[in-house]
C-alpha cells in the first residue's frame, strides 16, 4: 500500500457542554492512501458527516490532528486550508449543488476558473472529465434537463476537476434510486482506482460496500475495526 494520503490521529469533535454536550466524533484514527475507495458507513447521527468535515479541513477538532500530504489541517490558518482545499480535495454533495444557471462543462469549469488555469487547458480538462463520467453528449444541458444520475455525474466531475488528491462524498447516492446509487459508486470506485484519488464515500445504505476496498463503521463517533470490503 502506497503511503497515506490522509492521516488523522485521535479526532474528538464535541459540540455544546454540559448537558448539551455531545461527542460527535469520539477518539477516531484512520489513514486514506492513494487509489482507494473507503466507504464510511454508520446510521443517520453516527457521525459521518462530522468526521468528513474534520478530514475536509471544513471543521476543527475539539482534539487530535489531521494532516495531507504531511500538512497539518489542524494548525493551517483559514487562508492555508481554502488553497488546499481548492488544490488536493474534491468534494461531492448529496445534494449536487450545480448552479443552475451553468451548463454541465460550465459546472465542471467552476474550479478550474478559480484556480486561473488557462482557458485551453479548461477546455481539455471539461471535456476529459465529461468523458470519463459518460456524460461527452451532453456537455451544454443545464442541471434541470439532466436526471438526477447525470447530476451527480457532474458533481463528481466537477469534484475532479483539479487533479486532487483526495474525494470526500457525503452520501452522494441518497437523492437517487438503488440502480443509479450503485452506478455512483461503480463510477466513483473506477476513477479512484484509474486516477490514484484516495477517495471516501459515507452512506447508511449496506448495499454499497461491495464497490469499496476498505469499509469504516461508525457508531456514536466511535470507529470500528477496519474490513476489506470482501471481508
């Protein structure tokens, strides 16, 4: 196995204090590496979004460190954290959050546009990525002429977008049914795979963990035992 891209050691987030404090990620340890697809499954409450937060550097924890790459999340000023979060991570959204006013390339291009990459790089780089997620013949349908399937679609490659080195999905397949869920994570599990993205992927549903490699559970915040998937 390739070294980590991800490590984070002892993650504890609480919320609140007194009777209102809850522990929502409890004393987690975990590492991604490169070219793996780990799902994170737990209830509804368990924690999963919490713990994404905390690997995404879009949240702080209470205790513990997180670092990419060797860089420390836990200590990098908000500044530090936009750029690598615009450089090395990819997120994907249940919700899809396209602009509806773009089209499925102009979706795509967002984050290279943000990043300045010259406009023929763009161009290529949309158009490899509507390829790689079947989705070449429909690069100028804005999100409401696209069934949910090819939204998330151009989520996913619009999270690819710059090359990161890290996909975080938080149940990217809860707003479809369970043929296009599982083609989600059949796609997601394939670009991991092909493009050495270190990449983790919350669901509740079971079904989806034979598309991964590594399969987390989380309970109250607390992580079980790591299996392989075919375990």
């Amino acid at each position: 196995m390739s070294d980590a891209i991800i490590s984070a050691s002892g993650l504890s987030r609480v919320f609140g204090s007194g009777d209102t404090r809850v522990e929502a990620v409890a004393d987690v340890s975990l590492e991604l590496h490169p070219g793996e697809l780990v799902l994170l499954r737990g209830p509804s409450g368990s924690g999963k979004t919490t713990l994404l937060n905390l690997l995404g550097g879009l949240d702080r924890p209470t205790t513990g460190t997180v670092s990419l790459g060797g860089v420390e999340l836990t200590t990098a000023s908000e500044d530090e954290l936009a750029g690598i979060r615009r450089r090395d991570i990819g997120f994907v959204f249940q919700s899809f959050a396209l602009l509806p006013v773009l089209s499925a390339a102009e979706n795509i291009e967002v984050p290279l546009r943000i990043v300045h990459t010259p406009v023929a790089e763009r161009a290529a780089r949309v158009t490899e990525l509507l390829a790689a997620v079947g989705l070449a013949d429909h690069p100028n349908q804005r999100p409401y002429e696209l069934s949910g399937g090819q939204q998330q679609r151009v989520g996913i490659a619009r999270a690819l977008a710059n090359r990161p080195r890290v996909l975080i999905a938080d149940e990217p397949t809860g707003q479809l049914d369970s043929g296009t869920a599982a083609q989600m994570m059949a796609l997601i599990a394939q670009l991991a795979h092909q493009q050495g993205v270190a990449a983790i992927v919350s669901t509740h549903d079971p079904r989806m963990a034979e598309y991964a490699d590594r399969v987390l559970q989380l309970h109250d915040g607390k992580l079980a035992h790591a299996k392989h998937a075919a375990a």
